[in-house]
C-alpha cells in the first residue's frame, strides 16, 4: 500500500509528541522523593515544640506552621526556652520591698507570670503538700477568689514541696486543684528553689506553713502572714484592693 506524504509527516509527528510526553512523566518521578518529604516532616515536628518545660506542646507564640521548614530539612526557627523560677534580682520579699517577678508553670502546664498582673493585688499562698493548715487554706482558695476577682484579685497558690517534701510536678498540681475545687485560681508547679533556706538569695523568707505573702497593685510586699487565718487573710486582701 503506498503512503502519502502527508500520512508520512502526520505519523511522525504523533511519534514525536508521543516521545515527549513520556520523557515528561518519567523525568518528574524523582522529584516526588516520599522519603525527603517524610524526613523533613519529622525533623519539623522534633523542632517544634521541643521545650522539656512543654511536654510536648509548643511554647506560648511558637509557629507549628509547616511552612517553617526550609529546603534543608531545618526549621529557620528554635522555640525559645523560657525560663521558670525568678527573673529579676533587684528585689526582695521584705515589707515594702519590690517583689521579685517570676514564672512558675501551673496545673494546666501553662506559664503564669507575676509581672504579667501588675495593677492588681496578689496573694501568694505558699504551701507544702502534706501540711494540713495548708489544706484548711486551699479549701477556702477558690471561694476567696471568686469574691474579690472583679476587683483585681490574684489568689496564687504556690506549692513548694509535694507529700515526700519533694518538687512538685504536674500530676501533684491538678490533683490539688481538683482535690479543693480551684477552677479559676493558678496552682502554681514549686520547689525549695524559690526559699531563701533552699538558696535563692532573694528568695521567700519561709519558717512555717502555710506562709502568705500580700502584694499591692505595684507589687510591693505590703504584708505576710505565718499560718492560716481565713478572716485575717480576707481583712488584708480587702485593705489592698
């Protein structure tokens, strides 16, 4: 059978964009490398949030956005670490003294700043775990709470040792508030770091549990108390606000 011209050149042109099409398909293949992608998700989630204070949630303003990860397989930030304890040294827990500003993790895991209420009056109940003067406190927390909270109030719980007199973890926190029913009120995660007895030069002056300690709206000691006094610690709290 005899072939035109033109049935010539119309097949070699099908061949040829055939040819193409399949250099196209086989050439994209191995940019599609699964193993890269997977390597690189994993190194991304290893990044965030990989602060220990954070189990494994990502600190307060960390990104998770995947779109952090760079072509390298690094993400082009680090969450920053935050550190817990004091944060200033220019202070002190004398009567009149400015108080030192810190962040403690509470019993949701989250950071509570002090400085971060500045402009509202501060209770600081200090409380050792296996103390029964400090249960009898943490029973009234929530409800001293709730009646001054319109006004600026802070009932912090700052719990420095558990039952075995050791630091206090986050299991140890949540069991206290839900022990004594503290839904709005921090409970904060302590140790025997914050004392002037466990070091701290301008640590918490401790002699006895519970201890309070009553801060103005400027964060000035203005009062403390050994022991629990529920009236006492209400007519302080009420002179403050």
């Amino acid at each position: 059978m005899r072939v035109s011209k033109r049935e010539k050149l119309t097949f070699v042109a099908l061949w040829i964009l055939s040819a193409f099409l399949i250099v196209e398909v086989v050439g994209c293949t191995p940019s599609l490398d699964t193993s890269t992608e997977d390597e690189i998700t994993a190194e991304g989630e290893k990044k965030i949030g990989a602060n220990p204070a954070y189990g494994n949630k990502p600190d307060p303003g960390t990104s998770t956005d995947t779109s952090a990860v760079v072509d390298s397989g690094t993400v082009d930030t680090v969450p920053e670490v935050l550190t817990l304890g004091f944060l200033n040294e220019d202070c002190g827990h004398n009567i009149n003294d400015q108080a030192c500003d810190f962040r403690l993790l509470d019993q949701e895991d989250s950071p509570w700043k002090l400085s971060d209420h500045i402009g509202d009056v501060v209770l600081l109940d200090l409380s050792a775990m296996w103390c029964a003067p400090c249960q009898s406190a943490a029973a009234t927390a929530q409800a001293t709470q709730d009646d001054y909270a319109s006004k600026g109030f802070h009932y912090v719980t700052i719990l420095i040792v558990d039952t075995q007199n050791d630091i206090v973890e986050l299991s140890e926190a949540q069991h206290w508030a839900n022990t004594f029913g503290i839904t709005s009120a921090p409970v904060l995660q302590g140790s025997r770091d914050l004392l002037v007895s466990g070091g701290a030069a301008h640590g918490y002056p401790l002699s006895s549990w519970p201890t309070f300690v009553f801060l103005d709206r400027s964060h000035t000691v203005a009062y403390g108390i050994y022991g629990f006094n529920e009236g006492w610690i209400r007519q302080v709290v009420e002179g403050l606000l």
